[in-house]
C-alpha cells in the first residue's frame, strides 16, 4: 500500500537556521508532520541558538552557519532568517549538498528567484519556498472545489490581510536595508489567490503608501486577467483588516474565514440553495503540511515539491517586481542592489 499523504518512507534530519517567531512557529508545528525531525539550530548567537534549541528540544546549537553546513549527519535545512540573507544562506545550504526550504519570500526579486532555482538544478537538491498557504489541503480543497465549477465560472476575487504594525523605524519591517515592507512580508498571500485562480495578471492598477522609512506600508490593488476576471485586494501594516477572501462565480460565491490563507472554515452561496457554511479539518497551525510535503518529495528524488513549484514561486515574485515599479522607478530598483 502507498504511503498517506502524510507519511514519509525515510525519517530526515532537520537543521534551522534562525531564531525569530516564524521559526519558533515552524518548528514547534512539525511534530504534527512526518518523515523529520529537527536535529539542529543555527543563530547568530550561540546564546540564542542554545535558548531555541532548549525550548524545542534540539540537540545541536551552533552559531556558525559554515560548521553547520559541513555536517554530514543534517539532510535539510529550513531557512528562516531576515529575507536579505535568504538567498545568500540557501545557495552556500545547496552547494553543501542540502536540500532547503527557504521562507517566503525566497528572495528578493525575479532574478534573484531565477538564480536561485538554477542552483538547485545544478547541485541537483530539492530547493522550496516555505509559502505554508499552497500546501495546506483546506486551500487545495477550496480551489479543487472552484475548479470543478461548484460556483460556476469564477470571475472575481477580494483578498486582504493586514495588522497594526510598529512604526519604529529600527523595526525590521521598516527598515530599506533588511527588505522591509508589507508587499515581500505580508502583501505576497492576496497576491497568491488570484494568480492561483486566473493566472498571471495583463495588469495592475493600485496606490501605496510609504512609511517615514521609504518601505510600502499599505496598498490597495487591482489586477486585471486577459479574460476579464479581475480580483480587488488590500494589505496593510498600518491597521487591522478582516483577513478574509471572498470569491465570486456566475453560480454563486465563497467567503473563506479569516485568516483565509490558514483557514478551517468557509461559506458557500451556490444557486439557490442556502448559504452552507463548511468547517474544514486543520491540524496545528498548518505549517507541518510544508513539512510532511518536502520530505515525501525527497523520497520521490524531486528538486521541487508540486504543491509550490519553482514556476509557481518565479511568478509570484515576477508580479512583486511589476508592482514594486509602479511605485517609481527608485523603489522599483531598490532591491536589486541588496
């Protein structure tokens, strides 16, 4: 009997680098997965790579990304540092023969992603962007059901997700130099449901607003497609927004709840029929699907994982860079110096 889509035939040993909240959520949440476990931590510190390792029960804690990379007994590395170091990190990881998944965004830009996918073909290692939203099976199950036509022909999306952040301008998500904005941290999960949805956009009309610092704070946006579909969405570090996606059909609607890119629960308006409100199972916070997902691949020989491909993470970054020289050729260019 095959495998589950949650088992994994061989068990891979774990190294992150990083210590901030995403990877605390992550690591914590893969013990709902299979097929790993973290063995390793680097940081910057070994003081905080020995506090993470503590708190997570790792055996290893080192601050040298070099020594760690040399070891023979990691087997994948989960990348989870400031975006600035993303690339730099995951190519030395592939070149040292590791697999990698790298959080979102993977890179900074285009060419960036480019480079990056070209040096896992040539080290002949699976390379991943840890974009947790396309490899959940509430959203594949939601998008499976659009595809069949349940609402009918799908015509219009809305997608937001937005929190009061700090202004300081010392603050990581304020500061040029560490690629800080909403668009790269937050502004990339609306922009997924509609390229999922209708493909890659014929244009992009919107307005933006920039912090003190010279980073996108918010922005409201509307993406066109050649066959009319056009989908409306907002993301903010300024102020709260709902965090909800709803879609539209010519059968019908869905409004998937909040957080929509981590959701449990959605409401179907088909026809005629009564507003059916669907809960959905999701286990931990969701990011052990990732998880689970990278080592079956590994198991399969893959370089990439068919849930979030290399075409799949260069399009998305392809639209970022679109948006980002709309704000004027200075922001638009920003990043490729970095």
């Amino acid at each position: 009997m095959s495998p589950s889509p949650e088992q994994s035939t061989t068990h891979y040993r774990w190294a992150v680098i990083g210590t901030g909240g995403m990877a605390d959520q992550f690591v914590a949440d893969a013990r709902y997965g299979q097929g790993g476990e973290f063995v390793a931590v680097c940081s910057r510190s070994q003081a905080s790579a020995q506090t993470f390792a503590d708190r997570h029960g790792i055996a290893l804690a080192v601050a040298d990304i070099d020594a760690l990379l040399e070891r023979d007994d990691i087997d994948v590395v989960y990348i989870a540092s400031p975006h600035t170091h993303h690339l730099k990190q995951a190519v030395a990881a592939m070149e040292a023969g590791k697999a990698v998944l790298v959080e979102k965004p993977a890179t900074l830009n285009a060419a960036q992603t480019r480079h990056l996918y070209e040096t896992a073909e040539r080290c002949q290692v699976l390379c991943v962007e840890a974009l947790w939203t396309r490899f959940s099976p509430v959203y594949q199950s939601i998008l499976a059901d659009l595809e069949s036509g349940r609402i009918g022909e799908v015509r219009q999306c809305q997608a937001n997700f937005g929190f009061a952040a700090p202004a300081d301008p010392a603050h990581r998500l304020n500061a040029p130099e560490l690629a800080g904005g909403a668009l790269l941290d937050i502004g990339i999960y609306p922009l997924l449901l509609p390229l999922d949805l209708f493909g890659s956009p014929e244009s992009i009309e919107g307005d933006v607003t920039l912090g003190d610092s010279g980073v996108d704070r918010s922005a409201d946006l509307v993406l066109r497609f050649a066959d009319g579909a056009r989908a409306s969405l907002s993301y903010s570090l300024d102020f709260p927004l709902p965090t909800e996606a709803a879609i539209s059909g010519d059968n019908g609607w869905v409004n998937v709840k909040a957080p929509w890119f981590a959701t449990n629960a959605a409401r179907w308006q088909v026809g005629d029929a009564p507003v059916l409100q669907q809960q959905y199972p999701l286990i931990g916070k969701g990011y052990h699907y990732e998880f689970s997902a990278v080592n079956r691949s590994l198991d399969a020989g893959l370089l990439q994982c068919e849930e979030h491909s290399w075409a799949d993470s260069l399009a998305l970054a392809e639209v970022m860079d679109r948006i980002r020289k709309r704000w004027g050729p200075d922001y638009g260019s920003a990043l490729e110096g970095i």
